[in-house]
C-alpha cells in the first residue's frame, strides 16, 4: 500500500482553516451569474422621464452611426477632448433604453444594432478606435468638427467595457441570433485586450459579458478563460490602490499634469463604465473607499449633475472651463448602485440635458432613474 496516498489529507490539518476555505469565502459567482431585474415601475412618476428617453432614442435612431463626440470649452481650437470613441458603445445604451421605449422603436433599435454588427469600423469587436470623422456628428449644431488634438494621444483608450453592452443587448431584447454569426470576432476581441488592455473597474464587466455569452453560444474555451480573468480582476481589485496603478497607463494620466491635478481629486476614473454587477461587487467589499473618493469630486464639484457647469478645471484644454458627462459617468453609478439614492433625488439630477446626441452617461443615468422607481431584485441570468 503506497503512504502517499494517505499522505496529502493528513498535511490538509496542517493548514489553517481559514487558508482552505478562502476559494470558497472569495466566490464570485454571484456577480457571474447574477443580475438585476426590475419589478413593476410607477409609471406615474416615471412618465416625463420615459417621454424625454424616447425623445433622446429617436435623435440616435434617425442618424447613421455617430461620430465620437468633440468638446472644447476653451479658447484654443487644437485643444478638444473627444467621447463614446469607443466601437459600438451606443450598443450599451440602447440596450438599457430598450424596455422603456415604443414598440417600433424597439424594432429600429434591433436594425440599428444589426447594421452595427456588420460594420468592422463600428462592430464593438473592432480592432481601432473611431476616428474624429468616422461618423455623423453628435454635436446639435450638426457640424462634424475634427480640429483638434484627438484623444489617442493622451495614452491608451480603455474599451473592452462595450461587450458587457453585447451581452445586455441580447439579454434585453432576446436578439441572440443577432450575435451568433460574429461570435468569433467578439471572441477575437475579447482576448486581445485581456492581453493588451490595462483594465479599470469599468472594463471588468466585460469578463461577466464574455462568461455569460461562451456559456450561452457553448464555448468552454471562452467561459473558462472568462471565469479566470474575472476572478484575478477581482481578487486584485479588493486594493483600490492596485488599480489606481493601471490608471497611470490609460488616457486617463491626462490629469495627472501638475496643472490640472487639484481639480479632479478622487481619481473616479476608476469606476467610469462599470457596470451594475461591478458596483454591487465594490458595494460589498470597498463601500467605504469608493464613497470617501466619490465625496471629494462631489466636494469639488457640488453640480456634477449639471452639463457644462462653469467650473474652472483645464477638462477640455489647459484654459477651459466647463465639465464634461463623465462626470455623471463617474458618479451617478455610485449614487445610484452603492449609496442607493432614492429615485426622486435621482430623478431631480436629471433637470440638466444631454450634451450631444447619443449622450451615453447622461441617457443610461436616465435609464437607471426609471428603473429606480420600480423593485430591484438580483436573479439568477438565464
């Protein structure tokens, strides 16, 4: 009889309890495989909210796909700062807009997406950024303006967050089929930025997106791969300070300059793009942190809800003044996911308006105050 195999359970009582059950302590699954759904909203409350998100669907519905959105608030044209560069980010906001608006506008919205699928320039699976012109203008004056330094230079463009927008996409409107025939190009991209992509808190959502979409489409190989990445993002991400590092590789150093440092205290960056299933992770395990850098920014910008506030901040150029929607990007999640606002403070936030057409952090705040005004109940996805 051979010792060894008595060997190893023996050496188990050896090691603190504590230690052996760590895998089981840290299980993510719940924010795997676990989402939020929405009970009966009141529709009373909610019914000028609904009638401007309508409104704001149609502006992008009744346009070819959108150009990056180009902001300059100041007095020096080369100096622009440029948004929703990301491949098929809108996919995200249409897909939480879609349950809140008409039924043809859900029937565009479906052929809206499917034109984006078949378009490598604006596929969420695309390889390259969307240059300044790649586009109709989002700007309300309709002009495609390109002068300017684009975003690019500033350092790398985190994206991988637009595949939690696909995985959202089919989960909202039951369009899986749309997905299936570029499910290998989505795979393609995934993997490449797990290799080449710093990820924030934001881009984490899309470990969840991939999982749930391998297990739907039964690709072991992506779920597997998935499922691990995930759990290393996380496991890192009990450190806030860990992440901050990889802040410093993005476009986001932008605002470490000594120049614009003191205004934009916080470094909430960290949290723009994060979806609901990675706000309830940080809900559960860094509330405390988040809250106490979601506080400075609001300290220094006490109407953050409020487009183009006329804060002095060099945001969009070294003179400019004026915030830019990331700054309900930043911080609307949180108030809404983590500090659990009640829906009329969030619904007196949405007073300001979009900046542009196909405005992403404001409308998708919009969406979430809708929905804040029904029942939220975490289930298992199907």
């Amino acid at each position: 009889m051979n010792p060894a195999r008595f060997f190893v359970p023996w050496l188990l009582l050896l090691v603190p309890w504590d230690a052996r059950s760590l895998k089981a302590a840290d299980s993510y699954d719940k924010y795997l495989w676990q989402t939020y759904r929405v009970g009966q909203i009141d529709a009373q409350a909610t019914a000028e909210l609904v009638a401007q998100l309508r409104r704001e669907v149609d502006k992008i519905l009744n346009r070819p796909p959108l150009a990056p959105l180009r902001l300059s608030y100041g007095d020096v044209p080369e100096d622009a700062y440029w948004l929703y560069y990301e491949p098929g980010r809108i996919i995200t906001t249409l897909a939480y807009a879609y349950p809140h608006v008409t039924s043809p506008q859900q029937e565009a919205i479906r052929k809206y997406v499917h034109y984006l699928l078949a378009d490598p320039k604006h596929a969420p699976y695309a390889e390259r950024i969307l240059g300044p012109t790649d586009g109709v203008s989002r700007a309300l004056h309709g002009r495609l303006i390109s002068q300017g330094r684009y975003i690019s230079e500033y350092g790398h463009c985190p994206t991988l967050h637009v595949l939690y927008g696909l995985w959202l996409y089919g989960d909202r409107t039951g369009d899986w089929q749309a997905l299936q025939p570029y499910a290998t190009q989505i795979k393609t991209r995934y993997l490449r930025g797990l290799a080449e992509e710093p990820r924030l808190y934001g881009q984490m959502g899309a470990h969840i997106a991939m999982a749930r979409l391998a297990k739907r489409f039964q690709d072991r190989e992506l779920l597997a791969r998935a499922e691990s990445a995930l759990a290393a993002d996380l496991d890192e991400g009990k450190d806030i300070a860990r992440i901050l590092k990889r802040l410093e590789r993005t476009r986001f150093a932008y605002f470490y300059d000594p120049r614009r440092r003191p205004f934009f205290p916080g470094d909430c960056w960290l949290f723009l793009d994060a979806c609901p299933e990675i706000l309830r992770y940080l809900l559960d395990t860094q509330k405390q942190e988040v809250l106490r850098r979601t506080r400075l920014v609001e300290a220094k910008y006490p109407l953050w809800w409020l487009h183009q506030a006329p804060y002095f901040t060099r945001w969009t150029g070294d003179e400019s003044v004026g915030v830019t929607p990331e700054l309900i990007g930043m911080i609307f999640p949180i108030q809404r996911w983590i500090v659990q606002t009640k829906p009329a403070q969030l619904a007196q936030w949405m007073r300001s308006t979009p900046v542009g057409i196909g405005d992403c952090y404001w409308l998708e705040a919009l969406v979430h105050t809708i929905e804040a005004f029904g029942p939220i109940e975490w289930k298992k996805v199907e």
